[in-house]
C-alpha cells in the first residue's frame, strides 16, 4: 500500500520559507491521514477521502482558498479515476461547494459521469451538497492586486495502491486565477488524472499545456505498454518541451513504483512510501 499527494506548485502562494515550512508539515500530515485510511479502504476511496483534506486546507488553490477568476467567481473542478473499474467523473467550473471531489465520487455510480457549470451546481444541491463560499481573505488581495500569472498555479492531487493491488488517482483545482470564465482546466479530464490497472497519474500545473500534452494518460498508456513510470515520464515531459509545458505529476504502479517529477522548480509533494517524505 503506498500514497502520494502534491498541493502544487510552491509558487503558487509566494515563496517566503514561512510559507514553505507550512505546506511541509500540512502536506506530511495530510499523507500520513491518507496512508493511515488506506489501510481500512480501497484506492478509490482514499483519493477521494485525500484531496478532501487537501480542499479544505486554505494554503492550497482547490476547495477553500480557490483562486478568483475574471469575473470575480471562484469556480472548481475535480474529478475521480478509478484504475480498478475503469471509470472517470468529474465536475467542471462548479460554484459555492466545498469539496468537488465528493461530486466527483458520487458521479462515478451515475450514467452522466462529468458535469460542469449550473449543471454540475444543481446536481449538487439535488443530492445534499449545501452552499458554501470557498472565499479566504488572502485571495482577494490577491484578485484585487490583479498579482502577476506566474505565481497562480496550483492544483491538489492524490494518487494510492491499494491492499488489492488497485489505483486511483483524484485531482482538485480552484483553477489559475483571473482567467476568463468558462475556461477549463485539466484537472476535471482524462489529461490531468488517469489511471488503470497498471499505473495512476494526478497533474498539476497550467492546465492548457498539459492538456495538450494528454499528460496523465499518456503516461499511463506508456506504463501500459511496458515501459518503467519513470522512462515513460521522462519521455513525456520531454514532449512539452517545444511549447515550455509547465508541468508537475506524481504517479504509482501496480508494483509500487512511486514517482513525481516536473518541468519546472517546483511542485510540493509528500508520500508514505516506507515512512512519510515530502519536498525538500
């Protein structure tokens, strides 16, 4: 059984050591809770139970303490793959909820498994989701300095292997910020969060370059196909490379395997792999 989570890129909230130091010990806590409920639940669950956490922790740009977009709405996207069944859902720009991912999961047992915009918001409300405005203070200084893009990427992630041998991988995002509303991050596609029998794989980072460079399941299908999760990695990093793809992933095997890597300093990441690591 292993586990491991990203929160982003450390740019995303500035880079002061404070800030650092805050989003190690939350990012090993955090890991440590979704090892230690992995022992007693499936991957699925896990992931899901994981970026949970990870939504509701304000240092990070998904649940509480989103970025705000142009128009001044905080909308969310999340999704969930379950590498033991094969099947994908997820939310897309969804509004005044607090943790997409739970919409996510409960998608997976319906037959229109993604939804986004008012949609995705009635469904929500439909099934029990109550109101809630995802808003910290930090974030509006933020949107009202209008800061610069280069400090607004961020995603939260989870990837787990299960007692049975199964993978999921689930991802949350508040988006970039300031974008134009409608846009579509990753997170809530196959490009951002994929996974199968063979490996998982949960993407941070612009989401428009790592959708066109089908990251998650591209790497996947590599793994798929036979080659080690690092190789098929390496090789897929270094396809973005022609339009500077910013880009962060963490991802397991079925044997265990466990890797993260990025084209860019640097993504924040903790894992339970014989005992609790986290970004240096």
């Amino acid at each position: 059984m292993k586990i491991i989570i990203h929160g982003g890129f450390f740019s995303e909230s500035g880079t002061n050591q404070e800030v650092k130091l805050a989003k190690q010990e939350s990012l090993k806590t955090i890991v440590q809770q979704g090892y230690d409920y992995l022992q007693t639940h499936s991957a699925a669950e896990t992931v899901v139970y994981t970026v949970a956490l990870l939504e509701d922790d304000p240092l990070f740009n998904a649940g509480t303490g989103s970025q705000i977009q142009s128009d001044g709405h905080i909308r969310l996207s999340a999704s969930l793959m379950d590498g033991k069944t094969l099947k994908f859902s997820g939310v897309i720009n969804i509004e005044e909820v607090k943790n997409p991912i739970y919409i996510a999961q409960m998608l997976q047992g319906a037959e229109d498994r993604v939804l986004s915009g008012n949609g995705a918001q009635h469904y929500a409300r439909e099934n029990g989701f109550d109101y809630y405005n995802p808003e910290i203070p930090q974030r509006r200084q933020e949107y009202e300095k209008k800061l610069n893009d280069s400090i607004r990427l961020g995603t939260v992630g989870c990837v787990a292997l299960d007692a049975e041998g199964n993978l999921a991988a689930a991802t949350s995002t508040g988006g970039k910020g300031f974008e134009i509303s409608g846009r579509v991050s990753d997170s809530a596609t196959p490009a951002g969060n994929y996974a199968n029998a063979q490996a998982a794989v949960s993407c941070t980072g612009v989401g428009e370059d790592i959708t066109s460079g089908g990251l998650a399941t591209k790497i996947v299908t590599r793994v798929t196909d036979g080659m080690s999760l690092q190789q098929a990695t390496e090789k897929t990093l270094t396809e973005m490379k022609p339009f500077d793809g910013f880009a962060g992933i963490i991802a397991l095997t079925a044997k265990g395997d466990v890797h993260y890597a990025d084209t860019h300093p640097y993504m924040v990441w903790a894992a339970f792999d014989n005992g609790v690591k986290v970004f240096n």
